[in-house]
C-alpha cells in the first residue's frame, strides 16, 4: 500500500474518532495500540467492529464482506466517505435487524 493511501486511511480513522468523540463515545484507532492487518481500524465502545474507508473509489460490497469475514463480533460496518462528502453506515440489512432484534 503507497504511503499516501495509509496517511489518507489514518486520516478518515481519526476524523471517525473525532465525530464519535464529539457525540460522547470511546474510539481510538486500533493501528497505534494492538494492530493488525486483520484488526478493525477503530476501537470503540459499540458491541461491534467499525472498518473505516476513505476512498474516492470503494467497492462497498466488497468491503462489507471483508469486515463480517474478519470480524470476531456478530455484527459489524463499514463507514466510509469521498472527499468533500458525509461519512456513511454501511452494513447489510439483515445484520442490521438482527442486531436490533439482539437488542430488545
């Protein structure tokens, strides 16, 4: 992966970091404390992992498989965004009413 690439990911995990911070959550980057090419980028106090993608080109189904296949928890997402752009929750719906459904 070039250098830019990983400088542009760090980026989108800390400005990810930054909003969930900002909304009262726990998240820092996995990479500067126990990370791994199969680590999910953010730690964090949700009950499940977060991928983060900052890429002008994602393939999002592809990304989303990737994290559910790596992903140790039942329930996982991927938030993503191109530049000048709002990050987006991406996961699959059924995932997603699964783990609503765990939640009641």
């Amino acid at each position: 992966m070039p250098v830019n690439s990983k400088r542009k990911g760090k980026i989108g995990e800390l400005e990810v970091v930054k909003i969930l911070e900002g909304k009262g959550f726990t998240a820092r980057r996995s990479q500067q404390f126990k990370g791994s090419p199969t680590s999910p980028d953010l730690i964090s106090n949700f009950p499940f992992e977060i991928e983060v993608k900052f890429k002008e080109q994602l393939n999002i189904h592809k990304a989303v498989d990737k994290i559910k296949k790596e992903s140790g928890k039942e329930f996982s997402c991927v938030i993503h965004r191109k530049k000048r752009t709002s990050w987006l929750f991406t996961t699959t719906l059924e995932d997603f009413l699964d783990f609503l459904a765990s939640k009641e």
